[in-house]
C-alpha cells in the first residue's frame, strides 16, 4: 500500500535548480510543471523567480478579449500559426480568473490548439486563478515570467469569461487586442464594460458573417477619431475570418505598429513599470493577508474584535494594532 504522502513528499523533493534549468533550455514539461507552482502559490516560487529574472523582460505580450464566442480561441489559433510563420517562439496562456471548473471552454481551447500541440516552439498553458490570494493580478504576472524567462518571444493572454477580469488583463498586456463579431451589438457592450478603452487594436472578426461593415461603424464612432493629442495612438480597427486565417496578416502588422509606437514614446517602459508595481504591490498584500490569516485563529485578530464589540476600542485603532502586529512580525 502507497504511503498517502507520496505525492506530497516527492513534490517538497523536486530539484528545482534543475526544473529552472530545463525551463530556461525551453523544455516545455519543465515550464509547465514551474506554473503548475503558480497554481498552487507554492511557497517556493520565491526561489524560481529569484533565478528567472535575469532571463525576463523580453517577450512581447499580447492580450486579447471580448465576449464569449467572439473567436479569442480560433484568433490565437491563427496567430499562432502566423507568428510561427516568422519563426518566433510562442507562448499561449488561457486564463480562467472567474469559473471554478475550468471545463468546457479551455477544453475546446485544446482541440484547436492540437495543430500547435506538438510543436516545439509553443507553450501552451490554461490557468486557473480562482481563489488565489490577489487572484488574477498575483498568478498571470508571475506565469507569464516563466513563459518570458523559458524562451517566448510573444505571449497570447486570452481570458475566460466576462466583466472586470477582461480590463484587469489588459494591464498585463503590452499590446491589447479588444475582439467583436457582427450582430452581437459587441461595441456597444464593450463600451458599457469600458473595456474600449483598454484597447490597442479592435478586430472585427466573423467577417465572413452579416453586419460586419456595421460592427466596423459602431466602433469608430464610439471611438471618436480626431480627439486625442498629437502621436497619440489611435487603435485601428481589422477585418478577421479568424477560422480561414484571413486578416491575420493585417492583425500582425497592426500589432507590430503598436509596438513601434510603445518603444519610440518610452510608453512601453511606462508600461511595463506600472505592471511590475501592480504586481510588487499584490504579493506584498497576499503576504500581509496571509499573517492576517494566521493571525485569525489566533489571538490578535478575536481579541481585538472582542474589545471592539465592548466598545473598549474603536476599529480604526483596532485596525492600526493589527496592521502594526503583521508588518512587525
Ligand atoms: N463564421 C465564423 N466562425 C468563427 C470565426 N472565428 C471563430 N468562429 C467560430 O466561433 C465559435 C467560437 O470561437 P472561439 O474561438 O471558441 O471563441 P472564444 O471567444 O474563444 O470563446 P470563449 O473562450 O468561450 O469565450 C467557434 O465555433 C469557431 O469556430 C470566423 O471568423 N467566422
Ligand atoms: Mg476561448
């Protein structure tokens, strides 16, 4: 009979110098396994990007977003095809901020993505950051340093599902690409999610299908063109038949347009910065909201809102002696 701590115990046994060697080389079971510590906010990611970093800040990362059924999926598909074609290396993350069973939509995500399965020069990764301490904003950031650090020249965020998760990747991309079909009345719901402004380059894909030409007005007149000051970018709209490959080419260019425009106004730089502080800032708050945690079942926390219910003490000062109790310890 296997011990029951099997698992566990050859887990706390990985070498991981090795795994981060692998990893480095490109190996891509030995960057799957280092995400899978992500998932499990191992306590030894610490070490991991300690000796990633001197291997990041290369890789391009493109977001793409929109509604369910847009074509995110069929749309990285192309691309990835279309940046293989150039010869760079490619890493894809799907990322699941909201469902708690990553089952259906990343599944199909696989079948698509079978033609790239097997290639060398592509990482594949879905993700789920449900019930992470800091949530999407702690997880995405430190596996696309993984996928960085492992050889990718350009990283594919899609996300999985609707709302606030969709503008919260926009800012952990370089370039953000907003989808929308013809018919599903997208710009204008996009609008209302304000997720129109996150976006870099709009593509209207199902260009095959009615009413793209209006999905293309909708979009430039909610877009305004003419506002703005001088050299600010202006996200070009482009026609996609993502399942036929058709307009890809057009969404390369505008992409790498983009990125001539990040980097000749330092606005890649700026960028890029304010995502390291957002990322600084939520494992500095997932550290202090884990000794809040500690301290639950413990004394301080109880205590203190027992005094407060006595009316011993108000809950600003209570506050203030918890907060100086974790950052002290
Ligand atoms: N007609 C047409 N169908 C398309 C096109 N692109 C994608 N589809 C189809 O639209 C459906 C949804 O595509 P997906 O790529 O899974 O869409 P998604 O945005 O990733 O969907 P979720 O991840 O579930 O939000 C699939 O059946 C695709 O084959 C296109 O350009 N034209
Ligand atoms: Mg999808």
């Amino acid at each position: 009979v296997a011990a029951p701590t099997a698992a566990p115990a050859s887990r706390r046994t990985v070498d991981l110098p090795a795994l981060v060697e692998r990893a480095l080389d490109g190996e891509q079971r030995a960057v799957a396994r280092l995400i899978t510590l992500v998932e499990d906010a191992s306590p030894r990611l610490r070490e991991v990007m300690a000796a990633l970093a001197p291997h990041t800040g290369r890789a391009r990362i493109i977001g793409l977003t929109g509604s369910p059924g847009v074509g995110k999926s069929t749309s990285v598909a192309a691309l990835v095809t279309a940046f293989r074609a150039q010869g760079r290396r490619v890493g894809v993350l799907a990322v699941d901020p909201s469902s708690p069973f990553s089952g259906g939509a990343l599944l199909g995500d696989r079948v698509r993505m079978q033609e790239h399965a097997t290639d060398p020069g592509v990482f594949i990764r879905s993700m789920a950051s449900r019930g992470h301490l800091g949530g999407l904003s702690w997880a995405t950031p430190q596996a696309l340093r993984i996928l960085d650090a492992a050889g990718a020249e350009v990283i594919l965020v899609e996300t999985v599902g609707v709302g606030q998760a969709e503008v919260e990747v926009a800012s952990l991309a370089d370039t953000t690409i907003v989808l929308v079909a013809p018919g599903m009345g997208d710009a204008i719901q996009a609008a209302k999610a304000g997720i129109l402004e996150v976006a870099d380059v709009f593509i209207v894909n199902k260009a095959d299908r009615d009413g793209a030409d209006n999905a293309v007005r909708d979009l430039r007149n909610m877009l305004s063109y003419g506002d703005g000051p001088h050299g600010a970018w202006r996200p070009p709209i482009v026609r996609t038949v993502a399942s036929r490959q058709e307009g890809v080419g057009d969404v390369l260019a505008a992409v790498e347009a983009h990125h001539e425009w990040l980097e000749s106004t330092g606005e890649l730089t700026r960028r890029r910065t304010d995502r390291a502080a957002a990322e600084i800032e939520a494992i500095a708050l997932a550290q202090v909201r884990a000794r809040f945690g500690d301290l639950h079942g413990a004394v301080a926390l109880p205590a203190l809102a027992g005094r407060v219910v006595a009316g011993e003490i108000d809950p600003y000062s209570a506050a203030d002696e918890l907060v100086a109790s974790v950052t002290e310890a």
